[in-house]
C-alpha cells in the first residue's frame, strides 16, 4: 500500500496543491501554491501538511512515508534550482516557516538559512563571490535556529552583536565588514554551545529534521494554545509547515526585502502601502533594527522592481478578490514574493474598501455587506481620540462602553447636572453609579468608576445611552466628601479636566483632542445594502425624543422598548412619584398621579413625533417601588409638605415599601395589579397623546407593553384596563387610534406558559436582561464580582448578559416563540434586551424566527448589519 501524501511541491509556474485549500496547506502554504500556479514569481519549495501534524502529534513521531517524501522533494528542489543541500560548492539553502489555517502568532518563528554550516559557508562564499554575505547569512542562521529550535535567549545573540556594532563604532549590521561576521559566528557558536551543552549541528539535514519537529511541536507550545482557547481555534487543526528556496535581500544595496498591503489598511485608500528594507533579510523589516523606507521610495531605487511589484500586488487583488498583505524580498533586482494573505484592517478601511470594490466590480453587493463585520463599525459610531495625539495614560479600567469623552471630573450626579446645565462638560467619577445617578449620567459626556465590571449598572446604562464609559478602575481612590481623587501620584479634583477612552480602559489627565463619529456616505451607503438583505427588523430601546432622534438617524424601524421610568425620576417628577407611593389611598394616589401625568403625555408627544410612521412599544412602570422611596428626612419632608400627610407617618410608610429583594418584588405588572391607578394614568397619557399628535397628521402605532407577566391572569385583567381606557380616550376624541397590546417576555414561567398568555398578548417582546437574571438565578448587578472567572474558566463562553446564553435562555425563547404562535399564528415577536445589539445574539434570533431585534440607538447600524450577516449566512 503506497503511503498517503502528506508533501505537496511548488516551483517552476505549477503546484501540486489545491491553493484554495487552507485546511490542509495552511494559509501560508495555499498562498504559495496559488501564487505560483498564477505565475507569480515565487521560490520554489514545498508545504507538508497539516494532516502530518496531526498525527505527529498523536504518535509522537512522523507519519508513515512522510520523511522519505520530504527528501524526495528536497531532491526536487535542488533540480529546480540548481543547487545541492549540504554542498560544499553552490549549497541549497531553504526558510523552515510554520503556517496553520489562520495565521497564528503564537506558532514557531520562521528560521532562515538553513543547510549553513562551516563547509558550506565558504561554498556560498565562493558561489556568490561575495564572503560578507555568506557569513552574514551564516550568523542569522545560527541566531535563528539556535532561538527557536534549540531554544537559546536570542537576548544572548543580540548582546554580542551589539557589543561588535560599539567595538566597531558603526550605527547598523550593514556596516559590519566579513571579518567582523566571521567573529560573530564564532562568537555565536560558542553560545549555543555554551547554552546546550553541544557544538551547533553541522548536518544539513540533521537541521531540517529538528527544525519540522519544532515546528510540529509549537502547535502545542503554550503560546499557541492560549492563542488558541482566546481565538477558539480547535486544537485539531495542526499547522503546516513549508520549506522554501532561500532567496537572498542581503547580497547588497540591489537587494531587500519588504511587506505591503494592497490598500491602505487603517483608511481603506486605494494606495499602495508598506515598506522596505535595502540590504536586508526576513523580518529586519518590522523587527526595527533600522527604519525602513516607505514603498513608494522603491520607485526611485528600483524603478524595474516597483514596477514588477505593482504588477504582483494588482494581479493578487484581482484574484483574491480583497486587499492583500504581501510580504516580497528583492535578490539582485529581481522580485520575489513570499506571502500573501488578506490583511486585517480597521473597521473605517473595511467599509471604504468593501465600498469601494464593489464599485470596480471586483465583488458584488453581498460579498460587500459581508466583508464588514458588526462587531468591528461599533468604532464607528462614537466619538474617537484623534489618531494624531500623544498623551500619557495616568490609569488604566475596563473598556466598558466605547467611544472617547473630555470634561471636567464631578462626583455626584446632582453636580453633573448642574455643571451641565451651566454649560460645562463633565466626567462623572464614582465609585459605582446606581439608578438614581442616571440624570447625572445623562447629564455628562462619560462615566469613570472605580469598581464594577462590564455588566455593572455604570457599563450597562451608559451603552444603553451611547456614552463612554470605563468601569472598574481599581487605581482609583475617590474621596467623594472632599471631592478628589488620587491615582499613585495625581491628585484630580473636581473641576480638573480629565480624558476617558471607553474603547480601551485608558484614564488621561488633561484634555486630549477628540473626532466625530460619522455615518459616512460609504458606510451609510454599505448599510442600505444590508437592509436589502435583511429579513429581522430592526428598532431601538429609546426613552426620549431626543434619543428616537438619533436611532432613526441611524436606520431604526420604530422603537421597540420605550421605558416610562424616566419619566418618574426625571427632575421634580420624583417629588410627586414619591407622593404617590406614599400615599395613604387611592384618592391621594390619583392626586399626586394627576401631577405627573402632563409631563408624561409631552414626552410621548415628542416621541411619537419623532417616530412618526413607526410603531413605539411602550412599557408601563416597570421598576420595583423600593427605588422610589424617599431615603433622607428631607425628601420625606418634601412629600410631606405637598400631601399634607404628618412626617412621622410618611416615614414609617417608607420603611414598610423597603424590600428585601427588589427585583423579584413589588415591580412590573404587580405594581399595575395592586396599585391600578398608576398603569390607568399612564395609559391615559399614551392615548391622549397619541389622539393629539393624530390630530396633527403624526402617523402614531402605539403598542403597549405590560412587563414582569408571569401568569395569564395578569395580562388579562391589566389588558381589560387598557382598552376600557384607551376607547374612552378615543371616544372623547372621537377618533380611531390603532394600537397593540403585548407583554415582555421575562420570566421563565411566561415563556412556558407562552400559549395562554398569547390569548391576550398581541405581541412578545422577549426582555432577554431579566430572563436571563431570572433564568440563570443571577443578579447583573452583582455578578461582575464572579462572573469574568466563569467566563475564564469557560463555564460560560461569553458574559451571559452580553451574549445570550444560547443553550439556555434561548430554550426559553424558542418555547415562547413556538408556543406563542401556537395560539397566535400572526404574534408578533421581538427581543429588546441588551442583546438586541449583540451580533452573536441577533444571529440566534434569525434563527428562532424573530420578527425583529431592539437595540440601544448607537448599536442600530450594528444591528442592521448583523441581521444581514444572519440571513445572508443563512443561519
Ligand atoms: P510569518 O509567519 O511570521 O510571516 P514567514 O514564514 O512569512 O513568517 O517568514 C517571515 C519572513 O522571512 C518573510 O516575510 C520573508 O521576508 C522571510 N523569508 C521566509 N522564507 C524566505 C525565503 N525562502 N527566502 C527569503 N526570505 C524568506
Ligand atoms: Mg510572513
Ligand atoms: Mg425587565
């Protein structure tokens, strides 16, 4: 039985390979293979697969045939080019280069020059007239393998060399004559020596053998597997390894070596770009050794190279159809190219080149749409530091909620505001924010907090506002009562301006330069297309005109949660929410509800305004009643004063309403149950609004939304309510408003019972925070104290709370969709958690059949996106 083939050669225009097939060549080795069957001037060489890895691996040992195959093509290989391995007249030398599926930084560096040894030194010598050369490549060599196959500190290698640069007083190895490279290598060996116990091996092919195991053998070094447990790569894949013909930079100043891209890869301009080294091997380039030169500067020193070059990288990107990232080494003015892959970009060069390639008709509308990847524009969407700025980062927390903000540092929410109000832009610093800061946090251009973690309520809610935020930054010790606080050294006080980047954690003093985000023709152009593709909906989680403002600027298709709490904390709203919870009846209830009632039905007049044409889901009073109470004497007193009722009595009050568990107590629909007149009111103030705004040809879809439903029943007697309202609100309008009534999907016991409770909901919205707090038995809140060691122990693979908890959670989501329509066949169903923006989550819900997804306003155009990618992949 003839061996399997594990060896595939390239050389002379063809290749045995399948270059389209990375699995089994690798990346690197499928691109030499392409290269070479499209006529790309590449040195011959061969790739052994990453199927021998694989088994190496499990046999700790060379599959069968595997080795006699390497030597056939070793044989091959000095054919092709005309030189002998291991010969003392004209030797062979080749690169030994690891390269998985995906290019993978913690695999084996590449070592150069290989089949060196003290015979055939002097053969390269005398075959290329030119000693300098053949002793400098020796000592790359023995730096080389003696670092990654043999293991020896390349720190101790760099010390002798530098040492040799000041003995010599020259600035650059180019400088360093024969003579000088002879020593070296000595000095070199010695080291090796020294550090292994055994002379540099000097059989050639005893060199390649150790120099595949070692490349074998990374795939299972430790840097490797941690890259690939972040990167979830499975451990199976193995990398290739390919053995290359040596082609020489660093014969002299007609030689060098460089990398580019096909496009400018941080702005997506169609521009050649890279760099380049003269008189220079392998990774001088980016190793910083010397500057390298920018590649436009090759025009000059090699017009005929440039123009060879230009030929390559234009062929390579009409072929592979995308920018490409190249790597070329120049030998006596003839090119050589030695990698290319599709190059990694920012999320702006994405959009343009995707764009921009659509145009040329090198890809169509769909390729476009998927080139872009929703996790990537969210840097898009907020305001960025200038790219142009230096400056020196004083601390360092959790990149919490992206974008970059500037203003002064203020310690309580009550400041914010009125700073704000007084034209100022602030920073709130806190250790940790909590519901009642959120005027505060709305007031100011980002939030610092010293403890908390990416779920935190500072993180989550300034996400949801689309502020910058940096959560749990341990080095800072806040005095709130002298408002100052210290970082090591700096002492900040309030009023200091301060710089916080939320897309990387970093605190700086002082003020730093900031840019706009823009929705730029081409990206706003990208995402049509993607609405073209698109079968979810996509709305936004707003509470304000001016936040539905901005969703629909950003492509939202209604509102999918609209939360009515806001309304009841914001400015003296409080004061008589507070009255009303307090209140000893129904009668005092409704008084104090009669206060609050104006300002709620204006800000539904201006959301409706500003949806108008679109549906907006409105949720009545969710949060649990414990976070109204009155805390201080003086604002018992307030209430006090307005209802007339004594200080003693209020204040007992108050401490009968404070619960023990707030979040699975009196909230939600509970509140509406016992307590009817509070959804009665705000039920008045949807449908008189709505009837007004009619009257002023606003197109309004209001859909009602009753929260926290855990059994029929309560959607039953509360929907009874809506409608007794809303017809008696029609008929003193004399008009027809079309609405909808529907309820959050939230506890685990709705979704089971999803059938019953579909008799009365005319919609679902699965309100993914709770039911996963629910579902789970896990407080948000709370978990940034454990969570992140779950995630790290891999006991969930993402934050739960980020990305939902598919095997879970989404059961439950599934069961009340399908049971939902069971009953309903038409139920409209949508998600209106934090997960609404999560691209993972929005592929899962294209999957269960959603109708559409609901996000915070900056994360719409990831959404819409995302529901794209969801349906284009067919998920
Ligand atoms: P990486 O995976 O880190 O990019 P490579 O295997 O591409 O490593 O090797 C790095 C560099 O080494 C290449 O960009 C090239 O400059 C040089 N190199 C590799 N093989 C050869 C060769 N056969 N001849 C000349 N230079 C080579
Ligand atoms: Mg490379
Ligand atoms: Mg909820």
């Amino acid at each position: 039985m003839s061996a399997k083939k594990f060896v595939y050669f390239f050389g002379n225009g063809k290749a045995e390979g399948d270059g389209k097939d990375k699995n089994l060549l690798g990346g690197k080795g499928a691109g030499l293979a392409e290269m070479t069957n499209l006529g790309i001037p590449v040195p011959p060489g061969f790739t052994i697969t990453t199927e021998a890895c694989i088994e190496y691996q499990k046999k700790h040992g060379y599959p069968e045939g595997m080795w006699e195959q390497t030597l056939e093509a070793m044989k091959k290989l000095e054919e092709a080019v005309g030189k002998n391995f291991g010969s003392t007249e004209n030797p062979l030398l080749v690169s030994v280069r690891s390269g998985a599926r995906v290019s993978m930084p913690g695999m084996m560096d590449t070592v150069l020059n290989l089949g060196l040894n003290d015979e055939t030194v002097k053969g390269l010598a005398k075959a290329s007239g030119n000693e300098r050369f053949a002793y400098d490549s020796y000592r790359r060599f023995i730096q080389m393998f003696g670092d990654v196959v043999l293991g020896v500190d390349h720190h101790k290698f760099e010390k002798v060399l530098r040492k040799m640069k000041q003995d010599r007083n020259v600035e650059s190895d180019t400088e360093l004559n024969a003579e000088d490279l002879k020593q070296l290598v000595a000095e070199y060996k010695k080291i090796v020596e020294d550090e292994t116990g055994k002379p540099f091996p000097q059989d050639t092919t005893k060199q390649l053998e150790f120099a595949i195991n070692a490349v074998f053998n990374s795939w299972d070094n430790q840097r490797a597997k941690t890259y690939r447990k972040l990167n979830k790569i499975p451990d199976d894949w193995g990398t290739a390894v390919n053995i290359v013909a040596m082609v020489f930079g660093n014969m002299g100043d007609d030689c060098g070596t460089g990398v580019a891209f096909t496009r400018n890869p941080s702005t997506g301009e169609k521009e050649f770009f890279g760099e380049f080294l003269i008189n220079a091997q392998g990774e001088d380039v980016v190793a910083g050794i010397r500057t390298p030169e920018p590649i436009a500067r090759l025009k000059d020193e090699m017009p005929e190279v440039f123009a060879q070059l230009e030929d390559v990288y234009k062929k390579l990107e009409t072929h592979y159809k995308d920018m490409q990232d190249i790597e070329f080494t120049v030998e006596r003015k003839k090119l050589y190219m030695l990698q290319t892959r599709s190059g990694k970009r920012t999320a702006k060069a994405a959009v343009k080149i995707a764009y921009d390639m659509f145009k040329e008709g090198l890809i169509d509308k769909k390729t476009a749409v998927l080139r872009v990847l929703p996790e990537q524009v969210d840097q898009l969407l907020h305001p960025m530091i200038d790219p142009k700025e230096k400056y020196a980062t004083i601390a360092k927390g959790l990149p919490a909620s992206p974008g970059a903000a500037v203003g002064k540092v203020v310690f309580s929410a009550e400041d914010a505001e009125k700073m704000a109000a007084a034209g100022e832009k602030v920073i709130l610093v806190r250790n940790e924010t909590s519901p009642e800061d959120i005027g505060g946090m709305h007031a100011s251009e980002g939030i610092l907090t010293a403890t908390g973690g990416m779920t935190s309520h500072a993180a989550v809610v300034a996400r949801g506002m689309g502020k910058c935020c940096v959560a749990g930054c341990g080095a800072l010790k806040i005095d709130e009562a002298k408002k100052v606080f210290t970082v090591g050294d700096n002492v900040v006080k309030e009023g200091d301006f301060i710089t916080i980047n939320g897309s990387t954690g970093e605190v700086i003093l002082g003020k730093v330069t900031l840019i706009e985000p823009e929705l730029s023709g081409e990206f706003a152009e990208i995402l049509k297309w993607a609405d073209e593709f698109r079968t979810l909906g996509v709305r936004t989680n707003a509470d304000t005109p001016h936040d539905s403002k901005i969703a629909r600027d950003f492509g939202a298709e209604g509102i999918g949660l609209c939360r009515t709490e806001h309304m009841f904390f914001d400015g003296d709203r409080i004061d008589a929410v507070r009255e009303m919870i307090l209140a000893e009846n129904e009668e005092g209830r409704r008084r104090a509800l009669e206060k609050v009632k104006p300002y709620q039905k204006e800000d539904f007049i201006g959301i409706f305004k500003a949806m108008d044409g679109l549906p907006v889901t409105i949720r009545l009073l969710d949060p649990p009643l414990h976070e109204f109470i009155p805390h201080t004497d003086e604002d018992i007193q307030k209430v006090a004063d307005a209802s007339g009722i004594p200080f003693d009595r209020l204040q007992k009050k108050a401490e009968e309403l404070k619960e023990f568990n707030p979040m699975l107590g009196h909230r939600g629909c509970r509140l509406g149950i016992t307590f009817p007149e509070i959804y009665e009111m705000q039920v008045y103030a949807i449908m008189e609004a709505a009837c007004k705004v009619k009257k002023e040809g606003v197109k309004v879809l209001p859909e009602i939304m009753i929260p926290l439903v855990g059994h029929f029943k309560e959607l039953s007697i509360l929907k009874e309510m809506v409608n007794r309202v809303a017809e008696e609100v029609m008929n003193s309008y004399n008009d027809k408003i079309e609405y909808l009534v529907g309820t959050m999907i939230e506890l685990p016991r709705a979704a089971l019972t999803a059938d019953e409770i579909a008799e009365y909901a005319e919609f679902f919205s699965f309100g993914t925070n709770d039911l996963t707090q629910t579902t789970l038995g896990l407080s948000r809140d709370d978990s940034g104290k454990f969570l992140p060691e779950y995630v790290d122990k891999g006991i969930y693979k993402e934050d739960p709370f980020v990305s939902i908890d598919v095997s879970g959670v989404g059961q439950l989501v599934e069961l009340g969709v399908t049971k939902g329509r069971k009953t309903r066949p038409n139920l409209k169903t949508g998600i209106c958690g934090e997960h609404g923006g999560d691209p993972e989550s929005i592929y899962f819900c294209q999957k269960v059949g959603l109708n559409y997804v609901s996000c915070s306003p900056y994360r719409v155009p990831v959404a819409r996106l995302a529901a794209a990618h969801a349906a284009l992949k067919n998920i």
